[in-house]
C-alpha cells in the first residue's frame, strides 16, 4: 500500500488495512440493477426503427451509471488505506485528490469502537481515535476484526507510551518526529 516510502528511521508498519469489503456491497448491487435493466430493455423494447437508438441511449446511461455507481466506489475503496507504524497512525484517502492525516501514537487519548448490526454480521466496524489536539477524532470506517485491532492498537499505544505527557521524553531519548 505504498506507505514504506514515508518511513521515518526506526520507523515500521505494525498493521495495515483498508476498509472492508461490505463496502463495496451498494456497488455490487447497483452493478446487478443496472445489468438487469439493460437485458430487460433489449429483451422488452419492441422492434422497430427507433430500438437502435433507444438501445443506444440505454447503453451510455448503463455506462454511466456503471461508473457512478460502481466504478467510483471501488477506487474509493482501493484508495482508503490506514496504516499504524510503531511511531503513528496514518490515513490516506481520495481518487484524485489524496488526503492523508498522521497522528503520532503519543498524541493519541482514546480508541473507542463501534459495531453496529450490519457490521456485527460482517465482522467489522468503527474505530473512532481521539488524540490530544483542537482537530476533531479520526473515524476508522469499516474496520475488518475491529475488536482485535481495537486491542492490537491499545497494546501499540500503551508500548508507544513511555510514561511522559504530552511528548516529553526522558532524558537521553532521541526526540519523535
């Protein structure tokens, strides 16, 4: 997933995910309506003159909303990456336009999850990582096996914690960045 390339020294991936597939369920579905309509039309419209260009006009409508409806929401999917290293919490997101938020694993306060019933069914669910700056929380959506990596990211936040507030360090540890 690409993130290697901005690690600091002494710096690894600790765990690596993206959202999970239950995302891509709306798309999925919207792939089957849209093809069901499509064989509809050509098995429904009537022949005539004027089925070419009703076939036509169907097609480049399926077209679109092929790309909409499922060919964005993939790319959507593909490019949300979240990423723990041993030193921070890093997010990426966009198709065209990338965003990204770090958030080095000393700032972080809280890790709070939550499952709602579809994402009980599915196994997933939302981390929500509150950290210690004026900017709102960071939402993890579709988490695959949120409680196990709620636990994995506690176990890395208290491991991160050296027992100092706000950044301190001790004496003789070399600054975080």
């Amino acid at each position: 997933m690409a993130i290697s390339r901005t690690l600091g020294p002494d710096e690894h991936v600790v765990l690596e995910m993206r959202t999970h597939a239950k995302a891509l369920f709306g798309a999925m579905a919207a792939l089957v309506v849209v093809l069901a309509a499509v064989v509809a039309a050509v098995v429904l419209l009537p022949e005539n003159d004027a089925r070419g260009w009703l076939l036509l006009v169907i097609g480049v409508l399926a077209a679109v909303a092929i790309v909409v409806w499922v060919f964005v929401p993939f790319l959507r999917w593909r490019t949300t990456t979240y990423t723990f290293t041993n030193r921070r919490l890093v997010t990426r997101t966009g198709i065209l336009t990338r965003t990204g938020r770090d958030i080095p694993l000393f700032r972080i306060n809280d890790l709070t999850y939550e499952k709602h019933l579809s994402d009980r069914l599915f196994g997933c669910g939302t981390i929500i990582v509150s950290d210690a700056t004026e900017k709102a929380g960071v939402k993890l959506h579709d988490v695959p096996n949120v409680e196990q990596v709620q636990r994995q990211l506690s176990a890395l936040i208290f491991q991160a914690d050296d027992g100092t507030d706000d950044g301190e360090r001790p004496p003789g540890e070399p600054r975080r960045r």
